[in-house]
C-alpha cells in the first residue's frame, strides 16, 4: 500500500490509492451493512415509516461500532435480545420508545467506560 503524508492547514492527512481506501473500508465494516433508504416514489415523497427504520438503524449501527460494541454486548448492555437488535440494525422493525431508550443508555454508558 502506498501512503502519501501531507500537510494542510495545520493539519496532517494520509493519502492512498481509492482501491486502497475502499479494502480498508470494507475491511473496518464501514458501510458494508448498512439498511438501505428507501427510493422516494415519483412525486418525490419517502415512505416514512421504513425511512424512519432505516435511519434508525444506521444511527444505532454508528453509535455502537463508535463504542466498540459488539450486537450482542450491546444487546446485553440494554437488556435487549440480541435478536430484536439485529431486526432493528437491519432495518426490519420498528422499536417501541421504551426499547430506544434501553439502546440509548447503554450506548451513553459503553462511550464513558475506559475500556
């Protein structure tokens, strides 16, 4: 792999190849998974109820490989089945409050752990 070191604004950056980039990327999981958006029908509207999973969704996903979780030890953290965590990653369900709320304390509390 060639790696490129530059300055810029004070700021250093590495530049590789985009062949490069993607292979870590895929490698890191960035993207990979992600639930797909749903295509706005013809007058330009979104169906909001799988949008609304679908966004979800990817925040959730950020959110817990940002924390260095895992489905399951997140799963565990929130007192989810990790079965019902992996339909809501995927986009299939549509979580009640109760459930969003479990997911966003455990979430709070792994990204304030020294690990």
């Amino acid at each position: 792999m060639t790696v490129k070191i530059v300055e810029l604004a004070g700021q250093r950056w590495a530049i590789l190849p985009e062949e490069d980039y993607k292979r870590l990327a895929a490698q890191a999981g960035e993207g990979t998974d992600w639930p797909e958006v749903p295509k706005p029908d013809a007058k330009g509207n979104y169906p909001a109820v799988e949008y609304a999973r679908a966004s979800l969704a990817r925040k959730i996903i950020k959110a817990r490989r940002q924390a260095g979780l895992t489905q399951a030890e997140l799963a565990r953290r929130a007192s989810i089945r990790p079965e019902t965590l992996n339909r809501i990653e995927r986009g299939k369900t549509t979580p009640d409050t109760a459930t969003i709320v479990k997911i966003e304390r455990a979430l709070e509390t792994a990204g304030g752990e020294d690990s």
